[in-house]
C-alpha cells in the first residue's frame, strides 16, 4: 500500500525518512511480538525440562519425606487440589449456572447491569483479598485453618467466571431454538433448563473448565486458609495441602531436593494449563465453525 | 454446516417434547406458576453475587476495625512497620504496590499495543489466531510458576547482566544506582510486565481489531505510510479501548501476590534504587499473616488487604466501565 503512493504522487512525495521512520516502527512491533512469544517459550521451556528432570512416579504415590530428608512426593498436595476445587467447584457452578441463566435470560433492567458489573470487577478481585475473605469468614470462627476456608476462598474466584461465560454462551443460543420450544408449550423453566441449556453446553462447560484451571493454580487464596499439611488428610475441617502451596513453601525452603520438588509441581500445574486452554481453544473453534 | 446445526437441534427438541407428552395440558397452570418460580430462583442467585460483595466488604472492615479505629487515615501515609511495637503503617507498601505496578506497565503497554499491532495490522490471518492464543497461554500460567521462574531464572540474571548494565549506563540517576543481589523492586516489574503483557495485548488487539476499515483505507488514499495511519488513524480510533486494557492490566499488577512476593524482596523500606528490596500490600499479607500474632497486627494486615480490595475493585470498575462502553454494553464483551 505504501508503495502507491510515490507511484502516483510527485516523486519524493513520501520522503525517504516518512518510510524509513514506518518500517522501523512496524519491525518494532514484531519484535515486541517476538519478545512476548520468546519470553513464553523460556518459561514454558524452562519448567518443562526441570519438571521432566524431577518429576517421578514418587512424585505422584509418595507424601512428603521428613523435612531435611531427600525423597518424597506430592500426594498429599494433588489429593489436596483435587478436593479443594472440588468442593469450591460444588458451590460455585450452580449458582453461576443460575445467576448466568438470570443474566442472559431475563436481565435486561438495572439490576443485571449491577450485577454484571460486580461480577467482572470481582472476578478480577486479587486472589488474596478471596483468602481474607475465607479466613475472616471461617477461620476466625473455628479458630484453625481448615479445608474448607480453602474451598470457600477459591469458590470465590470461580463464581465471577462461571456467571459470565454461561451469560454469553446462553445468549448465543438462537432465539428460533426457543420460540420452537414455546410454540410447542414447553413452560419456559423446561425450555431454558432442557432447551437452551444443553445447547449452549460445550461454551459453559468451557467457562467451567477456565475456572478450574484457573482456581488449580490459586496459591495466594490459600495460603492462610487451607495452609497446608505434610500428611493426607481428606478431612474439610483441617488444613490441607495443595499443589500450588506446597510449590510455594519447597521453593523458599533451603533445600535443593524440594526445588527440583517443585519444579516438578509447575510442571504439574503447567501442563495442566496447556491442556485446558488447548482443548477450551478446540471447543471453541469448532462452535465457530457451526455458527457459519 | 448450519443446516446440520439445525438439524441436530430440531432433533434434539423433538427428544424432549416427547418426555414432555405425559405432562398433559391441564397442567399448563402449575407451569405458569413454575415459571415464575423458576425466574425468581435465577434472580435470587444473581443477587447474591451482590450480596457476596457485600459480604466481603463487611467481612474486611469488621476484622479490620480495631487497625482502623487506632490509626485511622494516618495508617495510608505512616512509614513506620514494626509489629513488636505494634506501630503499624501501610506506606512502605502502598510505595511498593505503586513503584512495582509502574515499571510493569511502563515496560508492558508499548510491548502490548506493539503486538496488538502486529495482530490486527501486519499478521495474516493464520498467523495472528496462533500467536493470539500463545500469548493468551502466558495469562493462563498459574502466578506460583512465574514466581518460581523469577526466582531461580530472572533473578540471578538480574544480578548478573541487568542490573550492572543498567548501572553502567544510567547509574547517575538514584534509581539506578548500587548492589543488586537480584530480588528487589526492579525484579518485581519484570515479572509483572510479563504477566500483564497478555491483557494489554489481548485487549488491545480486539479494539483495534474493531477499528473500521474505512478509517484506514481513507488515510491511506491521502498518501500516509502504513505506519502513519497506524500512528494518526487506529490508535486515536481506539484510544479509550486501549485505556480500558491498560487499566485493567493495572488492575492485576496491583493485586498480583505470589510472584512478587518470590522476588521482590519483602522489606518495608522506601529506597530510591530499584535495585533495593521492597515490599508490597498483597506480599506482606501473603508473607505475614498465617504467622501474625495477636489482634492488632493481623487487623493491620486485613486494612491493608481492605485497602488494596478498595483500589482493584475502583481500578477494575472504571476498566469495565470503559471497555463496555466500547463494546456498547455489558453482553458483548467476553
């Protein structure tokens, strides 16, 4: 497009500077690109080959060695991941199904505008305002850490995604899909929940998995409501381990068999990401090609 | 493929319409009655999520109450952190949230409008989907995994190359000037940079993405460069998108905790070097809390944490706020 220009227009028209000053500003812009994308290979990069070096079936059977003790694995942590999202996982998706339903559906006035507004602001909330919250909110009254803070905390963090993807994945459903239904005298309550919410599925199922995957890696909302703990427990009422935590307190700890400890939980938690944000990607693409 | 669509869905309707059959007409009144039920139940749901922000806000200020009846507005602007003493001020760490979240942002928002650049004006098509979601992966790394890379990869090289190359160029300016031994507030911005870059870029992409075509094309037949109508035409075009981007990359370099806590060095101090550790709101709750004793310091660490709750939400509000008003409404933004 560029090149138009002086072919048309008296000759130096675009001076020599105006072009060389474009192309520098637009080789700017791919390097910044190539930064970003360099940047995402180190990490990705780096934690892959120390987690490859680290990680071992130990690492999956084994609760944590005595301290000082080479040896151990992560057990506790991922049973302890497993739960806690679990639990938080329970609370969150069918309120948000709900409240996304409500936004989608019938929110049309102030109300859902309010409601929207605090979902996307809360949902951006710092995970480790959601940890105050849980500790002020449970372990304040029990007077220990325990699972369940834990769970409430990341309950939290989930709730905001969970609403608002289900809210625009509902409202992709076509209107054709529910006027069909209604026509055919299914009560709108059937219609919403045995109609339009299975077609809009894979989308929320989307959203629920980015919640998960995100609240999988949480660390700061747990640090002083689950706490953590070298033993497995599967009990909510007492501290648990988790991935992340555990991650955490190896990686400040003075021993270098807990740092390659925990680059094989990054490792973990990475390639859990990848995954979830691959297959969301998939699922995602594959509706868009049903759209047109 | 649209045609298959319907067809599954039409057969899909058909499943169901039959479960429905032994219903029966005479029904139709206890249906209507469900109905209402049923939008009632999905309002109550969405209400709580305003009355889980209530919550929490009730929640922080009641355990915080004793830190904010004793030092009041005084606690914000006090330098002094001595839990023994139980002198207790916030100033060193509102400093740290600020000075850290600024060199985020001062290194991350022209590297994030030049990728959205990149994206939307010179990539194909092919190209931009898979380097759009690559970069969107770096957003989905989890916050411990950037902290344990900071610590063991970006803060040695800190030491070793940044920081002396930095003292060696600019090392008259106070900011640069001294040791490093790694961790410390310059360490903090990288590492946020990298974990804001993904927002700045994202955001901005779908803005300029949204830029009309005939913007373009009319600055370009009056004989501008590409780089000129880039420069004069889209990004005045999408000038408050992208204000929405940067703020809400603000948003998350203010409350971001487990990284900056691995390499920022967590010491309340105010030094000029960005060479010098520091501290910041959500690091020292992260770092003190679950080991504070007695009700004066553990509320402190609550204000602190109200605080810093008070100014996300105000930061991320204002961002939606422009952002919807962009997309013209709440629904359209994903």
């Amino acid at each position: 497009m560029t090149s138009a220009g002086p072919t048309v227009l008296p000759a130096r028209s675009i001076s020599t500077r105006r072009t060389v000053v474009g192309k520098l500003m637009l080789g700017l812009c791919v390097a910044a690109t190539g930064v970003a994308l360099a940047v995402l290979v180190w990490i990705f990069g780096y934690v892959l080959m120390q987690g490859a070096l680290s990680v071992n079936v130990n690492f999956f059977t084994q609760l944590p060695a005595p301290v000082g003790e080479p040896g151990g694995g992560f057990l506790n942590a991922l049973t302890g991941t497993g739960i806690m999202v679990g639990v938080a996982s329970a609370m969150s998706i069918p309120l948000g199904i709900l409240a996304g339903i409500y936004l989608a559906e019938f929110g049309h006035g102030w109300l859902a505008y309010v409601v929207r507004f605090i979902s996307d602001t809360l949902g951006a909330t710092p995970s480790i305002v959601a940890g105050l919250f849980a500790y002020t909110l449970i372990v304040v009254r029990v007077h220990h850490f325990s699972a369940l803070a834990g769970s409430v905390a990341l309950a939290l963090l989930m709730i905001p995604t969970i609403t608002r993807t289900a809210e625009e994945m509902i409202r992709l459903v076509p209107r054709t899909l529910r006027e069909a239904a209604l026509a055919l005298g299914v009560p709108e309550w059937r219609m919403t929940l045995q109609i339009v919410l299975p077609a809009a599925s894979s989308g929320v199922v989307t959203g629920i998995m980015l919640a998960i995957a995100r609240v999988s890696g949480e660390t700061a909302a747990l640090l002083f409501t689950a706490f953590n703990n070298r033993f497995l427990s599967t009990s909510l009422d007492e501290p648990m381990s988790s991935v992340p935590v555990q991650v955490y307190t190896y990686a400040i700890a003075p021993y270098d068999d807990w740092h390659r400890q925990a680059w094989a939980g990054a490792l973990v938690l990475v390639t859990l990401v990848a995954l979830f944000s691959a297959a969301v990607r998939l699922a995602t693409r594959s509706r868009y090609k049903l759209e047109q | 493929m649209a045609a298959d669509m319907g067809t599954i869905l039409a057969g899909e309707v058909s499943s169901r319409t039959r479960n429905l059959r032994r219903w029966g007409p005479r029904s139709l009144q206890g249906w209507t009655n469900l109905d209402g039920l049923f939008r009632k139940a999905c309002g109550a749901f969405a209400v709580s999520i305003v009355g889980l922000l209530a919550l929490v806000v009730y929640q922080l200020v009641h355990a915080s109450r004793l830190s904010i009846e004793r030092f009041g507005v005084g606690f914000a602007f006090e330098k002094v952190w001595d839990p023994v003493t139980q002198n207790l001020g916030a100033a060193t760490f509102i400093y740290g949230t600020f000075v850290s979240s600024t060199i985020a942002l001062l290194i991350a928002v022209p590297l994030g409008i030049g990728i959205a650049i990149f994206l939307v004006e010179m990539a194909p098509r092919r190209v931009s989907s898979l380097v759009g979601f690559l970069i969107e992966l770096l957003a989905a790394i989890p916050s411990i995994v950037y902290g344990l890379w900071g610590l063991f990869v970006l803060a040695p090289l800190v030491r070793v190359w940044v920081a002396p190359a930095l003292r060696n160029t600019l090392g008259f300016l106070p900011l640069f000037s001294g040791e490093s031994n790694g961790v410390g507030m310059l360490t903090a911005g990288l590492i946020l940079a990298i974990m804001v870059l993904p927002f700045i870029a994202a955001v901005s992409r779908d803005v300029l993405a949204a830029v009309p075509q005939a913007q373009r094309e009319g600055s370009l037949a009056l004989g501008t460069t590409k780089w000129e109508t880039i420069w004069n035409v889209v990004l005045p075009y999408g000038r408050v998108g992208i204000a929405g981007a940067v703020i809400l990359a603000l948003g998350r370099a203010l409350g971001e905790t487990m990284a900056v806590t691995m390499v920022i060095g967590n010491s309340p101090q105010i030094m000029a070097s960005l060479f010098q550790p520091g501290y910041t709101m959500s690091s020292v709750i992260a770092n003190e809390y679950s080991e504070a004793s007695g009700p004066m310091y553990l509320s402190a660490l609550t204000e602190l944490g109200l605080l810093l709750f008070i100014l996300t939400f105000a930061v991320n509000g204002a961002a939606s706020l422009l952002i919807w008003r962009l997309t013209r409404g709440p629904g359209a933004h994903a």
